[in-house]
C-alpha cells in the first residue's frame, strides 16, 4: 500500500511538472522546438522560438538554442548573430564561445576560430577542445612548432589520448623529431590498434 501511495505521489509531481510547462509559453516553445529539431525539421524549430521572440530576446539560452537552429539549417550568418548574442548575455561563458565556433568553421573563418579559441583558453587553460582545434587549426596550416605548443600540453592532461598522440607523431616527424615521432605513434597505435595514420608514421619512423 505505501508502495502504491509513493507511486501516486510521483504521479502528481511530474503532472504538476508538466501542466507547469505547459503554461510557461517560453517552457512550451522550447519543448515543441525541440520537438520539431529531433524530426530534422529546422524551419518549424526555428519558427516556434521566434514567434514570441521579442518577450525573450535578452534570454541567454534563448538565444543560444537560436544559433544553434540556424547553424543545423546551413544559415551560418544568422547562427553567428544568435550566438554573438548569447556570448554578451553570458559575459563570454565557455558554452557559447565554443557555439559560435561552429558557424565560423563552416564558414572557414580561421582567424575568427583562433580568436575564439584563445578566448576560450584564457578563461579554461586546459580546455581540450579548444587546445585540440587550436592545434588542428595550426597542423593544417603547416605551422607544426606552433601547433605541437597545444597538443603538448594535452600530452600532459591526456597520455593516452589517441588524436593527441596521432598528431603528436606527425608534427614531430615533420619537424625531423623521428624518436620522439615513433613514441607517439607507439601511443596511438596502443589506442586505436592497427590505424593505418599511426601505423604508417611508425613504421616511417622506426
């Protein structure tokens, strides 16, 4: 009988949850977005969080849920406009930095990324994904002195991380470092064995 009462009481509370979103209309809209992103409908996801805009338009996640829309339906200047927005409201917060990240990387705003990523990194040192990208940004460029800087530094915080190590290897070895390169590759390949990158780099390195 307790049993069956406790059930009944968390019934009530997700009812009470609900009919308490339900009349929310900033709660609502969200929720019928979502709705509609999870089917890969942008347009309606879109359409449903702007309808009553105006009453949210200083509302960090609000904001933030927009660029995220937009940058899913290809409307990467749009997406760059929501998140420049939600980058004020949140005083520059990590969250939104690396949101805007995304439209400016489909858009190839180098500068623009690494501007962002060092934001990021005075904030959170150690962020990975900031670290990671940065060092993507500066191995594609052929900048590997500059771009083996963040990857050691992930070396620290993550020995056995398999990108770390693969692009480790290979900045060395373009840097005549083969003994070094050959360690790293070694990491890698006791990660994700057989990879044919690491593989190649080993053997080009032994």
């Amino acid at each position: 009988m307790k049993k069956a009462i406790n059930y009944f009481a968390l019934f009530l509370l997700l009812f009470a949850y609900v009919v308490n979103a339900q009349d929310n209309p900033k709660l609502k809209a969200i929720y019928e977005s979502v709705s509609a992103e999870k089917i890969g409908d942008y347009d309606k996801a879109i359409s449903v969080m702007m309808k009553d805009y105006n009453n949210w338009k200083n509302d960090y996640v609000y904001n933030l849920r927009l660029g995220w829309l937009n940058y899913l339906k290809g409307d990467f200047p749009v997406s760059l406009n929501y998140y420049k927005k939600a980058i004020k409201l949140s005083n520059k917060s990590i969250e939104s930095l690396l949101g805007i990240t995304y439209p400016y990387s489909k858009m190839n705003k180098k500068d623009k990324l690494k501007k962002v990523y060092n934001e990021i990194l005075k904030k959170a040192p150690s962020n990975y994904t900031a670290n990671l990208n940065l060092a993507l940004l500066y191995f594609n460029e052929g900048d590997y002195l500059n771009s083996m800087i963040y990857l050691e530094k992930l070396a620290k915080d993550y020995p056995s991380d398999y990108t770390v190590n693969l692009y480790l290897g290979w900045a060395n070895y373009y840097e005549g470092g083969n003994k070094k390169a050959h360690k790293y590759f070694e990491r890698a390949l006791i990660a994700v064995p057989n990879d044919p990158s690491a593989k190649k780099g080993y053997d080009a390195t032994k």
